[in-house]
C-alpha cells in the first residue's frame, strides 16, 4: 500500500551538563581572543566560541565524544569508556573533531570528502548531521558534527585553515612522502566468517545489549567469551543519535559478524520532542515525509558498513507522554519508514516505550499490518527478561508480532563488567528471526 494512501487510512481511524571526568585539561597552546579561545592544532590556528568544551582525546582516551555538548576533540579518539549517556539527544550541538589523517578510522557511517591545498571546503550534509573533511594539506581530519546546519562550525573550520595558509614561515604539518588518497573510507577486506555463509543477523534468543557508542574489539572479544550476550544493538546514524562512532567501521561490522555476534542496527532519527535539530514533525503528513527520507538515510549507512539487503533496520524512537498531540505522527512516521524500507529491500524494526510508541502502534495494528514494522523491540526496565505480552505492553494473547518478531530492553542505563572489561549498557532479551518475515516486502 503506497505510504500516502496508508497515512490517510490510518488517519482517519484514529539536558545535560558536561562531567569533570570527560574534560581534559585544556591545551597549552591555547591563548584568549575577543570571541573565545584560540587553539593551535598541527598548524591549524581555530578561535574557538566561548562556550566550547576543549577535550584533549591524547590526554584522556576514555572521554565519550558526545554529540549533545559544543565541544572541540582533539587527537584521535579512545575506547570512549565514559560514555554513560543517553542514546538519544533533545538538541545536537555544534562540535569539531580534530585527528591526524595517518590513523584516522575508515567511518562509514558518515560522508568523508576529500580537500586539497587551498580549495574552499565543499558544502554538505550528512543525514546523520555528521560529515569528514579529510584536510591533505596539513594532514587533518576534521569531523564536523552540527545541530541544524553545519555552517557555524564549518567556518571555526575554514578559519583556521585560513590562518594556517596565512602564517609566515614554516608552518607544521604531515611528513613529506606519498599523498593520501582523496577519500579515506575504503572498503575494508572482509573477515573469513569459518565455514558456511554467516550474515549478521543469524537467528537469535537469548539476551543482548546495546551501548551508546560501538565499543572497541578487544572489548566484544572478552566480551564474546565472558558475557551472557549474544547480540548487540549498534547506533549506526541519525540526527538525534549522542555519541560519535569512531569505531564503526565496515570491518567492524564483518568481524562482529564472524565473531557470531546478532547485530541490531539502531538509527537514532527525529523524535517525538519540540526541537530544531532532533524534533519529529507533529503534522502527521510531514511526519510521513520524514519517515521515507530517515528510512533512506538508514539503508545508505547500513550499504557502506557492509549490511546486506534483507537486515532488519531499527528506528529508536524515545518515551513521550502527550500521546494526543504524538501518536498520529509517530504512527506515520513508522509506517512509511516501514513501506520505505521494504521498497529499498531491507526489513524494518521500531525501538519504541512500552507505555507510547508500542500502545500507538498496536491500536493502530489491525487496520494495515502489512505497513506495521516487521520487529517490535519495547523498552521496559522491569527487569523481566522475556518477550511475554505482559512484558512488552500488548494485549495479552494478541497475534501482533507473535513469533520471533519481539525484542525488550529490561534494565537501562548502567555499568556491567565482564573480564575486566566495563560498558555502560541497556539490557535486553531478544527473539528474532529475519529468515522468517520471507523476502522483504508486505508480509504474507
């Protein structure tokens, strides 16, 4: 049923402080200016806004490069230990990530483009409001994270390239020897899986968690043997997601995948909240429009990390309480995301609240489930791990995404250690099977 047509169906039946722990000392080579600081980085001379954190990665390898704070990273970035935050922001702020371009991860998450010598950065956008400027002069990348649009902290950017090309004398920056390739992000080559064909999304029950920010592959190998989990739920874009990816990269994903983990990618889109960067429309038929478009942006990001067609595709959508004003477009939202992706030939998941998104969704099941997600993964922190009606918050014996077409986070938002090794983790219990929802599509 073509999304329009569905919407009209449906219709017509029915703030964050930074932590002392995350900020290293600001640099030395920093000095005051009449808008704020000047920070010199590898050549870069930036005047950085007054209200900017500076966080030095080389300095404190643990801190969480978030999304939600105006902030200036430099170095390249650590296991982000302390990343304990939500999954999902009110309001994207304006931040700058600094690394030097030898070493700097293949993202494929987020768009990179090359620049030479002088050349003016090129405009664009990413849908996850995140983009890369590989700067080949002076040996930098710079990751450009923004809230509404890129163009403030792409002329901190611009600036500092100016006053970097302005400079007498001899001015820092990469070795002599062989130039970089225009674009860093290249495929990675893909890890032998063992014997047989594996995807990342095997068949699974059992329980699973997700993290803020993917973590390090020493941290899923201890965890692979000395956990319980067996799947992980992984934040692959959005523009309302918190935390930066350094470490999700197309290799990341094909070795998650040998390794056997059940991968859930999460894509953190518009929310049913008032804001100017993350906000969900609450017109229904805008909300409509969003859904295709995130649905797009999701498929894009799942391509280049290497997710075939088919892989289930989970939109986070956070807990409202205005459910008068929320769940008609969150219902449209939903469903064309739904129809969009089936179109694209991938499956679609919603992370929604047991007590909002699930009820809005299940009243409104019976009247097109073919445009229903094909996954229902509720959020409940009742420390029941099952995916029982009760527990998901679904009449009690409904046909709604009976089988293995259920997952439930249980327990949100704390620290759990497994060989040494500590994430800050939601819980969940999980019962998928993708193989069984039949080629993508309306389902039979």
């Amino acid at each position: 049923m073509p999304s329009r047509t569905l919407l009209r169906c449906l219709l017509g039946a029915a703030l964050l402080v930074p932590s002392a722990a995350a900020v290293a000392a600001v640099p030395a080579r920093t000095a005051p200016d009449d808008e704020g600081r000047t920070v010199d980085y590898r050549g870069l001379r930036l005047s950085v806004p007054a209200d900017w954190r500076i966080v030095d990665l080389d300095r404190n390898p643990g801190a969480c490069l978030r999304l939600d704070l105006p902030t200036l990273y430099l170095g390249h970035a650590g296991a982000q230990s302390e990343c304990a935050t939500g999954r999902a922001v009110a309001d994207r702020a304006d931040t700058l990530h600094l690394e030097p371009l030898d070493g700097a991860p293949p993202r494929a998450d987020v768009p990179t483009l090359g620049v030479d010598g002088g050349d003016a950065l090129p405009p664009a956008r990413g849908d996850s409001h995140e983009l890369r400027y590989a700067l080949h002069r002076s040996g930098v990348m710079a990751t450009v994270s923004y809230g509404v649009a890129p163009d403030a902290v792409r002329a901190v950017l611009e600036r500092g390239r100016a006053a970097w090309a302005a400079a007498p004398g001899p001015r820092p920056g990469p070795r002599p020897g062989p130039r970089p390739a225009p674009r860093p992000v290249v495929a990675e080559p893909a890890v032998a899986a063992g014997p047989g064909p594996r995807t990342a999304q095997e068949p699974f029950l059992g329980e699973g968690f997700d993290a803020c920010t993917a973590p390090t592959q020493r941290s899923m190998d201890t965890w692979r043997a000395e956990s319980p989990f067996g799947a992980i739920g992984v934040y692959i874009g959005g523009r309302a997601r918190a935390c930066a990816q350094p470490q999700l990269t197309a290799g990341w994903v094909s070795r998650q995948t040998a390794a056997g983990w059940h991968q859930m990618p999460i894509w953190v889109g518009p929310q049913p909240w008032r804001s100017s960067s993350t906000g969900l429309p609450s017109d229904p038929s805008r909300a409509n429009d969003q859904g295709r478009a995130e649905a797009e942006g999701a498929v894009d990001a799942a391509r280049n990390l290497g997710l075939a067609e088919g892989t289930v595709l989970y939109n986070d959508l956070e807990n409202y309480t205005d459910r008068a004003t929320w769940d008609a477009p969150v219902v449209a939202y939903l469903t064309a995301w739904t129809v969009r992706l089936h179109e694209l030939g991938y499956r679609a998941a919603a992370s929604v609240s047991a007590s909002s998104g699930a009820k809005a969704l299940s009243a409104h099941y019976e009247q097109a489930p073919e445009a229903m997600p094909d996954v229902l993964w509720v959020a409940r922190w009742n420390g029941s791990a099952s995916v029982s009606d009760a527990d998901m918050g679904l009449p009690g014996g409904t046909r709604q995404w009976a089988g293995p077409r259920r997952a439930h986070q249980f327990r949100g938002d704390h620290d759990a250690s497994y060989g040494g090794v500590t994430i800050n983790i939601d819980r969940n219990w999980v019962d998928v099977t993708p193989a069984a929802f039949g080629a993508a599509g309306p389902l039979s």
